[in-house]
C-alpha cells in the first residue's frame, strides 16, 4: 500500500492489537466499557503542546497554525470527548494528523473516528478533484510493524477494521516532518513494549511523548507475543535519556509524557530506567546461576520497589512483570559472570 506523506514519512506497515497479554487484554476492555464515566482533562506541557488524559493512554496533541497533530487516539468510546477536548483548545483548527506510538487498544482504539473528524492535507493535482471534502480524514502515521499487526493478508479477516489503519508508515529507525513550523521527530524503538513502538519529539516545544516505552504506574509492560523485550525497554529508557536535555540541577528541561502516568522530565526517567535495571540485572543473574522462573518468583527480585510499582491485581501485576522478564531474558545469550 502506498501512503501520501508530510515530508519525511515513508511508505511501510504498522503493529498490532493482538496478542497482548491475557490479563492486560482483559482489563483494557474492563476500562474501555467503562470509558463512559471518565472525562477528557488537558493540561499545557510546553510550548505548543499538551497533555490529555482520560480513559486509556495519554494522548499529546500540538495545536498551530497548520492545524493540529495528536498522537494517540485512547479507546473509540473516547473519541467525541477528545475532540471536544480539542476543540476547546484549538477552536476550529482543523485535525491534520494521528500518530499511533503502537497498536494496543488503550492507544488506537479511537482511530476510526478521531480520523473522520480530522482533514488531510492534500496538494498537488488532484486537490481540485478532492475539494473541502473532510471524508478523506486525518492522516494516520504510524511503524510499519504496526500496520501488519492491525492489517491481514488478503482473503482473511483482520483483527482490526481497515479505517483504523495507518495510511502512512515508515520502516528506517527515524522519520522527521515539519507541521506548525516545528520539528517533528519519530525514533523508532525495536523490541521494548512492543515491536513497532514511536516516540515523538517536538523539538520547538522540547515535548517527549514515549507511549509505552515509558510509564509511571506500574512496572514495563513487556507485550511478548508482539515483539517486546526487557532488555528493548532498557534501551528505549536510555535513548529517551540521551534525547532529552535538563535545566539547572536536573530539573525541568524537556518535559515527558508518558503513556500511564503523570507528567515528567529526564531525572524521572533516570529513576525509573535505574529500577528496570537494577531489577533486569537480578533476573538475569538468577537466570544465569540455574534458576527457574518460580524460583525467581520466589525470590523477589523486585520487593524494594513493589511499593511504588507493585500490584497483585489488575491489569499488569508484579508477577506478570517478572515472568514476562524472565522468558525475554532467557530468550537472549547469558552473560558471563564474574
């Protein structure tokens, strides 16, 4: 499928929706029924940017000139207070563009509609034929691995309906557009939550949105059947710790939004990133020495954090964290230790 593009968004697939873990699954359809209690909040993170939360992941939207870019659409009964949400910030600027940081329900499920409500950009010569009409939609950019996860081959029913698709993708480990005269920067992060995870960087702004590469309620969720890795999500923490910049004594600077959670900047993601760590770390060395995964378990490797991470219940417990760690580490080549 060949996708349009702003300058920089290359043609490729998208992930998926499937096969999330069990529990997780289940929860976020317990939330996405519930959706209808919960309302939009917003609040301003820097510059052009802000932060709205309500019943799924947190979504950032960049309001300008050229119209505005969301990324992230939470789950479909979300949609009209979104756009609400948006219009209350934005008046009657048009929605030019969606960006999907991976295909879990809780992050694309309003893609559908969020689009409907929006309206391409379309030039060259066939924008006469188009005309104002707004059916075309925003443009969904999103990983290609997204795309196939949310896409199937032909003759065969896909697990998610072709409007909620992602018309342009890209494959390379970056991509980079210009929209309200600012930069916009997608980094690619292999293998951490998921295998088609997207960060966004808007470099004016100096706003992060990381998706699930970074959270603040609960320990990494680690989506196995999708191509996710602890080791990935180490990487994706260390590399949102090189893109941002602090201000004096590591305070402020560029402001993260996470896909849970509240609001932060780089010395929140250095705590959080030295947890994984640490806790990666012991797994690892239990793996390496022989042990089995209810051993492991056994063992806590992460009980001086279970107060501030920890769950038993819900929809990613402290138990699914450490077996989801323990089969993608023992998936990989021991170290040696010494």
């Amino acid at each position: 499928m060949e996708a349009t593009r702003p300058s920089g968004v290359w043609r490729v697939p998208l992930v998926g929706v499937a096969g999330l873990v069990v529990g997780l699954g289940v929860a976020l359809v317990a939330r996405q029924g519930q959706s209808d209690a919960v309302a939009v909040h917003s609040i301003k993170v820097g510059g052009s940017v802000y932060m709205l939360v309500g019943a799924g992941g947190n979504v950032a939207v960049q309001i300008g000139d050229d119209g505005v870019l969301v990324v992230d659409t939470e789950f479909d009964q979300m949609v009209d207070k979104l756009v609400a949400e948006i219009r209350r910030l934005a008046g009657n600027k048009p929605i030019r563009y969606i960006i999907n940081t991976h295909g879990h329900p809780d992050h694309v499920g309003g893609n559908a509609r969020l689009k409907a409500a929006g309206e391409a950009i379309i030039a060259g010569n066939v924008a006469r034929d188009v005309g104002g009409d707004r059916a075309t939609g925003a443009a969904i950019i999103a990983h290609e691995n997204v795309l196939t996860k949310m896409s199937a081959p032909t003759g065969r029913q896909p697990p998610v309906p072709s409007a909620a698709w992602p018309t342009d993708t890209f494959f390379a480990r970056e991509m980079d557009f210009t929209f309200n005269n600012e930069a916009v920067q997608l980094f690619h992060e292999p293998a951490a939550h998921t295998d088609g995870d997207v960060m966004v960087l808007f470099r004016r702004s100096d706003v992060l949105a990381t998706g699930d590469v970074f959270v603040t309620t609960s320990y990494p969720v680690i989506d196995l059947q999708n191509g996710g890795s602890l080791n990935g999500v180490v990487d994706g923490l260390n590399h949102i710790i090189e893109i941002t910049v602090p201000h004096d004594k590591q305070e402020g600077g560029t402001m993260v939004i996470p896909g849970h959670g509240r609001v932060c900047d780089e010395a929140d993601v250095v705590d959080y990133r030295d947890m994984v760590t640490i806790i990666r770390d012991r797994i690892r060395r239990m793996i390496t020495n022989g042990m089995t995964l209810e051993e492991v378990k056994s063992a806590r490797p992460t009980r001086d954090y279970d107060g501030r991470y920890g769950a038993t219940s819900g929809a990613w417990t402290t138990e699914m964290f450490v077996e989801a760690s323990y089969r993608s580490l023992a998936q990989t080549p021991k170290p040696e230790v010494k």
